[in-house]
C-alpha cells in the first residue's frame, strides 16, 4: 500500500516539476523592455543566418537586406521590436572588394 502511495505521488510530482522547470524561464524576463531585447537577439541571429545562407546559396552577398525578401528567404523585414519599425535596420557591410554585401545587421536603436 505503502509503495503504491509513493508511486503515485512520484507520478504527480514529477511532471509538476518538469512543467515548472518549462515555465520558470518564460516568466523570468520581468519587464517588456527585457522581452523586446530578447526578441531583438533572436530576431538579429536569424537575420544574421539567412544572409549567409543566402550567400552559400547564390554566391553572392545581399545588397541590402530587402534582397533576402525578393529572394524568398524572408516572407518580410521584422519589425525591429525597439524600434516598433522595419525600416530602422542598420546593415552591417563587407570589407571585401572581391565580394561586397551585407555581412549582418544591427537594430538602430543599439546607437542610442
């Protein structure tokens, strides 16, 4: 009965666990300000990433970063979430002569 009991409550407390382990970092950012920046990150990473696949696909650095949405790598440009605008995007360039082109990008609003 003992085990029984034991095991029960070890089936309960278990996934309690784990779904707090889940949500614990979610509620973690305390501020929207906090959650924008994250965004930010994740939103840069991603841009980042698809100018050079970009680039490995079509042997070519993009000429600006509405390229990547002609060519079909983005469906648009994301909305800088500091910004609350598309348009403030700042491309980052190539010192390479032989293949000039966007390298990364950076939200405006990190010069301020």
């Amino acid at each position: 009965m003992r085990r029984k009991a034991v095991l029960i409550t070890l089936s309960v407390a278990v996934p309690v666990v784990l779904v707090a382990a889940v949500l614990v970092p979610c509620i973690s950012v305390h501020s929207p300000a906090k959650a924008r920046e994250r965004i930010l990150r994740q939103d840069v990473i991603e841009i980042c990433a698809l100018i050079s696949q970009y680039t490995l696909d079509l042997h070519r650095r993009p000429q600006s970063i509405d390229d990547l949405v002609t060519a079909g790598y983005l469906k648009h440009i994301p909305t800088d979430p500091l910004t609350g605008r598309s348009d403030t995007w700042i491309a980052e360039w190539s010192d390479d002569p032989k293949m000039p082109g966007i390298v990364g990008v950076r939200s405006s609003s990190e010069h301020r």
